[in-house]
C-alpha cells in the first residue's frame, strides 16, 4: 500500500482484496490491533454496531432519519 499525504495527515489506500475479505463499505471504522515497524494488524471495528444494540436493549430509540456524521459531530 501507497502512504499518502490526507491535510495534515497521512493515509493509505486499502487493496480491493482487503476490503472484500474484511467487507468493508464506506463509513466502516478499523481498529488497530497492534503495530510494530514491520507490520500492522487491523480489524472490523463494531464498536458503533454494539453502541447501536445496546440502545436498542434500553428500549430507547433514535429518530427514523437518524445517521451519524462524525464530522458533523466533531465541528467547532
């Protein structure tokens, strides 16, 4: 994978291959597992799919056109 420059950041563009065995979509968050100079290990994050279910169990329910924007919510 190419490291490429995103801002202020850096980025890297994920292999057809990858995306397809991971099944990842736009919006989909990755979770580092661990890192070292030699290599990196990712995985699916559902971290926001569990936050989802769990307010499911409470009984307590979103708006029908409710969609999470991290952006949006991280604006200042």
């Amino acid at each position: 994978m190419l490291v490429s420059k995103w801002g202020a950041s850096l980025a890297v563009r994920l292999p057809k291959e990858l995306v397809n065995e991971l099944g990842l979509k736009p919006g989909d968050e990755l979770a580092i597992v661990d890192a070292s100079k030699e290599r990196l290990l990712v995985e699916k994050s559902e971290r926001r799919a569990r936050a989802l279910d769990q307010l499911r169990a409470l009984n307590w329910t979103l708006p029908a056109d409710y969609k999470f924007d991290r952006d949006e919510a991280n604006e200042r």
